[in-house]
C-alpha cells in the first residue's frame, strides 16, 4: 500500500523550522572500506564487470551497511533521508551489467536502450533495488522515530541517467539522440512504482543536469499518481555549474524553475555541484523567483583526492556556510552532498537549528 500523502504535515513544518535533509551516500559508503566481493556478494560473484562503484547493489548485498548509514544520517538530526537509488534504472544499470556496444565497434543508440528497457533481468533488477532501498529507509525512519518521538521522512531518490535527452554525444549529427525520451520515461515509471511500493513519502528527482531527463522523471511521477491514483510530494533538485547554469542543457536557475513549476513541488533546490561558498549566488537567484521552498544540499567544496572524504570543507565549515544561507533567508531544507558524512549533517542540522525558514511568497502572501 502507498503510503499517506504527507503533503500538509510537510507544509506545516516548513513553515515551522528548516528541515534538516541527510548527506551523502557515496562518500559514506566509502568510510566502510568495502572491495570487490562485498559489492558481488554470492549472487553476482560472477558478474563479468565490477560492480565496487555501483552503491545502489548494496541495498540488496549489504543492506546491513545501507541500513546503517540510513541510521546515522536519522540519529545526526536528518528529518528526511534518500533512498539508495540515485541509479536505480535499468538504463544505469546496465552500466554494470551489459557489455558497451562502444568497445566492439557498436553504438549506443535508442534501439540499444530499447533492449536494454526489454531485459527481463535489468527489468526486475532495478524493481528489487529501488524496492529493498525505500524499504530499508522506511524501517530505519520508522525505528528512529519511534526512539525520538520526532516523524522521519522517506525521499524516493531519482537520479540522473548516463545518457543526456537535450544534447547529442555525435559532433557530426546534432539531431541524433542516444536514447528517447518515451524510453527514459519508461524506466523512471518503474522506479517510481517501486519506490512507492517500497514506502517513500516523498519523489525527489535529483541532481538535475540534464532538463528533458528531469521532465521524463516528472512526467513518469505524473503518470504513475494518475494511473494509480495516488500522490505523494515530489522535490526537485538541480546541479548548477559555476556560471549559473543547470549543467549539459544549459538552462539559468530562474529558467530550471519555470520548467519545473507546473508539477507544483514540495520544494525546488540546489544540490551537488558546488561548494556552498560558489552555490550561494546562485540559491539567492533561486529564493528570488521561487514560489515554494527552497532545499540546497551543497558539496562540501570542491573535490580533493588528498582530503580523507574527497572534498575540503569539514562539519564546521559546513555549519558555518549553512547557518549564513539560513540567516538569510535563504532555507526551507537543508543538507549535503558529495563529501558531507554524518557528522557534517549533525553540524548542518545545529547550524540551522532555531533560525526562522524562508517564508515562501505564495504562502506569506
């Protein structure tokens, strides 16, 4: 059974506080020092690629260290957590399962990617994960609250795909498409279900580089509440380049948000990317036009092999950078991305703990 709209509950408390979102999965995975076999476990043992880097395989190999970072990111203060699926498609993974056409002389082209969608073992691979992973998350939301008598919340993690529907990877032939957009919408459809079915209380297309991507996502969640008859709270979450742009398609923050506002999300943001010193500009941009709230997950800097987390800022810094965004008015949901491990969400959450959330116009009016 999906689970209730929380969409009032939500709303109510985002006018009262700033919500305190979780951080990084990757960079948390990587403090547990898994290899090889982990990832495998005996089921893929045999896969005939490596599977180190494909962290949603470990909500079904090692649901145990999945489940234990859910845990922390919830007892550092997260009201809500992402699901382990940031590429819980089958066009992602088949990344990790299918043989690159590229290496034989091959392309990746639409037909490609429609056997890829066709193949019953991605197909039901990519159910499982994005079924155990908001299953996982649930329980631990649910355990945890239960323990603070504080409500935690599910987010439906829907990331981006390896294949762009607004640029062509062929310099000779600008039309040429590697994928379409009824075949990414297809795949999002099933992650949708699977989510919900798994028990999230939120969608959140996430870490947008790529608009025609997102609005496959968003048409899919729109065509699961309808056949379904349901509906849940969507977010939704750019990356932003230095110079203002959503990434590959190249849309200004103010553009991202006018595509995005007929699915009338819970909250528009900022996530990845960046540092929140370079993000920042570009949020008050954001904060500008919006007419809903405002979520910014942040890198913890920029990347530094050398750093012990990949990325320069620690917890403090993070809390500092994060409490000046809510200071001025800048935050409904706050959080990290790439870099930030549990302790740098406990710092983000007491960093914004007490100050005021952004009033959103449409509501203040």
């Amino acid at each position: 059974m999906p689970r209730p709209d929380p969409t009032i509950e939500l709303q109510q408390a985002l006018r009262q506080r700033i919500l305190v979102l979780d951080g990084a999965m990757g960079t948390t995975i990587r403090t547990y020092g898994l290899i090889e076999s982990d990832a495998r476990g005996p089921r893929f043992a045999n896969n005939s690629k490596d599977l180190l880097n494909n962290g949603d395989i470990l909500s079904i190999t090692r649901p145990d260290v999945i489940g234990d970072i859910h845990k922390r990111f919830y007892e550092a203060g997260s009201d809500i957590c992402e699901t382990n699926t940031f590429s819980g498609t089958s066009i992602a993974q088949s990344e990790f399962f299918v043989d690159d056409p590229r290496e034989h002389g091959g392309v990746k082209d639409p037909e490609f990617f429609q056997k890829i969608i066709d193949d019953p073992m991605l197909r039901d691979l990519a159910w499982e994960i994005n079924f155990e992973s908001s299953r996982l998350c649930r329980e631990w939301a649910d355990r945890v609250a239960n323990d603070t008598g504080i409500k935690r919340y599910v987010a439906g993690a829907i990331g981006p795909l390896t294949v762009s529907l607004s640029t062509s990877p062929d310099a000779n032939d600008a039309g040429f498409r590697t994928v379409t957009f009824d075949q990414v919408k297809e795949d999002y459809i099933r992650q949708v279900r699977a989510l919900i079915a798994g028990g999230c209380d939120i969608l959140m297309v996430e870490t947008i580089f790529d608009a025609l991507n997102a609005k496959a996502a968003l048409v899919a969640i729109q065509e699961v509440f309808d056949a379904d008859v349901l509906k849940l709270p969507i977010i939704v979450s750019a990356a932003v380049g230095r110079g203002g742009e959503t990434m590959i398609s190249a849309q200004k923050v103010e553009a991202m948000w006018n595509a995005m506002a007929h699915v009338n999300p819970l909250a528009v943001g900022l996530n990845c990317s960046l540092g929140p010193d370079l993000m920042k500009p570009h949020l008050e941009e954001l904060a500008k036009v919006s007419a809903t709230h405002i979520s910014c997950y942040p890198n913890a800097g920029l990347p530094n092999p050398l750093a012990p987390t990949g990325f320069d800022l620690e917890p403090p810094h993070m809390n500092a950078y994060m409490k000046e965004f809510a200071v001025d008015g800048l935050l409904n949901l706050a959080g990290g991305c790439c870099g930030n491990t549990p302790e740098h969400i406990a710092a983000i959450a007491e960093g914004v703990k007490g100050i005021a959330p952004r009033e959103v116009p449409s509501l203040a009016d």
